[in-house]
C-alpha cells in the first residue's frame, strides 16, 4: 500500500514537504502526530488525525501518537483567539491515560510486528529541561523573525486580536518542535504529522532538526475538516461528539453519523474508514439509486460505530433507533442502559412521582391522570385505552385499572408512555 496515494484519493492531504512522497517509498520510516490532553477523552474531530495514523501503519510505517503532556501544559495558539486555562499536572495525567486507552481501538500496540505503534508523553524529556538549558540549546538556533512569520503568531499579535498573545503561547513551537527532534534523535522519527493549522509548528520542527542535528525531516498535514454547508464538522447542538461512551453514547454517536448529508457521507466514508477504493464507490452508486434509503449513511455509521466502540454497540444502537420509528419492543427497551434510553428520549415530557407510589402499587388511570399530567382526564384516558391506542413500555395498555409496581419500571426508575404513533412521555420514579 502506497501511503501518500491512500491519502490523496481519500481527499486527507492539505500540504507535504518535498521530497516526502519519495521517502516513504525508498523505506520504511516512523510518523509521529501530537494529541493534546485537554480534555480526558478524544472527539471525531481528532478523528482525521487518528484516520492518518491508521493508514500509515497499514502501509507499513511506525506510528508514534505523542500525548503532549508538556505542551498541554501551555496551550498551542493555533487556530485560538485567546489563551485558555491551563490543567494542574493531575488532571493531564488522568486525560492521558485515557487518550491512551482510547487510541488502542484504533492503533497495533502489543503485536510482534515491526511496526507496531509507540505512545510517548513529552511531558517525559521536558520535565528535565531548565529554562536556562532550554533556551540555549533550542532557543538559539530559531530565529524571533522565524517565529514572527508564523501565521498562528501573526493572528494573535496582529489587529485581529485584542488581548495580544503570552510569552507562554509564543514559545509553543519551539516546545513542539523540541519533540520533532527529540523523535528524531530518540526513535528516528523522520516526519510530523497533523491537521493544516499545525503546519507552521511542524515545520519549525525541521528546521530544528535540519539546524541542530543537521538531519533531514518532512511535514505532511490533512484539511481541516468542514460539514458542506460550511459549518464546523464534529459539533452538535450539545457540544462536541466524544469517542468515551459516557460522554456520548453509542446510540447518539450512530446518529450523528446516520443524519449526515449525502454529500458529506460520501467525503466522510473516504475519510473515517478504512474500505477500500472499489467497495466505497460502489457503495455510493447503489445509495445514488435510492437516496431515500440513505445506504451510504447506514454504511458509514456502522463502520465508524464499530470502529470506535464495538459490534454489540452498533448493534444496540440501530435497536435503539428503530424503538422511534414503532419497531422497538419491551424486551429492546429493558436491555438498554440509562445512558442510552435518555438519549433515545430526549425532549420527552418527563413528569416525577415519588417512589412510595410505585411501591404500594397504582393503577394506570391514577398514575397518568393523578400522580402525573400525561392526561388531563380518566376519561380521556379510557377513551385512549378503549381505541387501542395507549401502550407503557412498548406493550399496548387493554385495562386501564391494571396495577403498576417495581417490576414494571425501566432501568429501575423510568415508565414510557406512548399516545398514539409519535406522542412519548416519560414517568420517573424519584
């Protein structure tokens, strides 16, 4: 498999430095790309960077994912308008360790293979260094002109900043590209690379690396990726799409996914798997003949659920989905965590009753139209009951006297009521 040929049909090439392309195909070498831990887990907009890792070592290549331990400490400027606070040694160390077990999804870390990926934490060859040290064996040999002509500087001192740009920020490409050459000294790492707004910090690593230790090191970065009606790729209504289960569940990250645009499905499913050429195509020929059926969505949601998460994930997700659309089942409902039940229902009137009510037992009448508001009326209810149109928890409600208790609830907490075809209500037990 040709690297750089992967990349460019898949549309994940932004810029490469000459004389990349011949490298990669003279030997095989070891990459490297940084993962700030900010946060304690990765989103999808990390993805593409993840995605780059991925082919690099099914070329056969050894990728290096770096956990900027160090560099988190200080906030890379790049793509920021302003500083943001800075993690206390702890929290970065649990972020980490989390990046780390998310990234093994996705990279060959325990194989015998030759290439097998390496996880590094700069914070590892940083801690050592004293200022002092730092800026005479680093400092020296980057020029301030150098540094200034960086577009990630240029923004922040320029007039489209108001609050200017720190000492701390400006020396983050001199920290970077200590890594560069550290990887390269340590592992010989011989090419960086990242998203198109790291550019100018991973090409400040070669030249350190070209100046200092006189070798020769390339730069390759992937687009920033956008959706197609120009908004920022990878956020909902509710923030960001997590690759940690808890942040964002299975069930809502298949979603995100499925109700992409078709247009965007067929750049994604290049991007964010790993199908080959001839499958992906004709995959999108046989959606272009029933678009309505959105083959290409399902396809990719499916790969990248699996991927990042698991078959049973995928699989109760797609479960999940189709309890909207009247093919749930009680049985579906009671095997979904409460995670994922919330998230299926979001939106939902929720209405409260103590748990001392369950437990003495009530009767559906009393429960909707007493203890909670689902109907405004017994009688309304009855009407509803006597039409066939009134279920609790996916099973269709024929008395409406008939005693709820403990066994009856979801999750231990919840009740779903059902008006007709698409009207849902909640009732939690507190």
């Amino acid at each position: 498999m040709n690297f750089v040929d992967e990349l460019k049909w898949r549309g994940m090439i932004h810029d490469i430095m000459p004389g990349t392309e011949e490298l990669l195909n003279k030997e095989k070498i070891s990459g490297y790309i940084g993962f700030d831990p900010t946060a304690d887990s990765l989103h999808i907009g990390h993805m593409v960077q993840v995605m780059l890792l991925v082919h690099f070592q099914r070329a056969g290549h050894t990728p290096i994912a770096l956990v900027g331990g160090a560099t988190g400490m200080i906030g890379d400027p790049s793509g920021k308008s302003e500083e943001r606070n800075l993690l206390d040694e702890t929290s970065l160390k649990n972020n980490e360790d989390a990046i780390k077990m998310q990234l093994s999804h996705f990279l060959d870390f325990k194989s015998e293979k030759v290439n097998k990926a390496l996880m590094v934490n700069n914070y590892d060859w940083m801690k050592d260094y004293s200022f002092l040290q730092f800026i005479r064996d680093i400092g020296k040999h980057i020029t301030v002109n150098y540094m200034m002509s960086k577009d990630s500087v240029k923004k922040r001192i320029g007039s489209e900043s108001k609050e200017g740009m720190s000492f701390t920020e400006f020396s983050y490409q001199l920290v970077q590209g200590t890594d560069f050459l550290h990887l390269y000294n340590s592992h010989g790492c011989k090419l960086q690379m990242g998203g198109s707004d790291q550019w100018g910090n991973i090409v400040t690593g070669t030249e350190l690396i070209r100046r200092k230790a006189g070798g020769e090191a390339f730069a390759l970065t992937c687009p920033l990726i956008t959706k197609s009606d120009g908004t920022k790729f990878g956020k909902t209504e509710s923030g960001n799409v997590w690759l940690d289960p808890e942040k964002t569940t299975p069930y809502q990250f298949y979603q995100f996914w499925l109700n992409v645009s078709d247009e965007d499905a067929a750049r994604y499913i290049k991007i964010f798997t790993i199908l080959g050429m001839d499958e992906i195509e004709g995959i999108i020929n046989e959606h272009n003949k029933a678009p309505h059926e959105r083959l290409l969505q399902r396809r990719l949601a499916e790969e990248v659920t699996v991927m990042v998460h698991s078959r049973n994930d995928y699989e109760g997700a797609v479960e999940a989905s189709q309890i909207l659309f009247g093919k749930g089942t009680t049985e579906s409902l009671r095997k979904m965590n409460e995670n994922t039940f919330l998230s299926v229902f979001e939106g939902v009137p929720v209405f409260d009753v103590k748990k001392e009510v369950i437990d003495k037992g009530v009767s559906i009448s009393d429960l909707c139209a007493e203890h909670s508001q689902v109907f405004a009326s017994k009688g309304e209810l009855r009407r509803l009951v006597q039409g066939g149109g009134l279920s609790i928890n996916k099973e269709k409600v024929e008395n409406a006297e008939i005693l709820l208790g403990q066994g009856s609830l979801l999750n231990n907490k919840y009740l779903l009521i059902q008006k007709g075809k698409k009207n849902y209500f909640l009732i939690r037990v507190i």
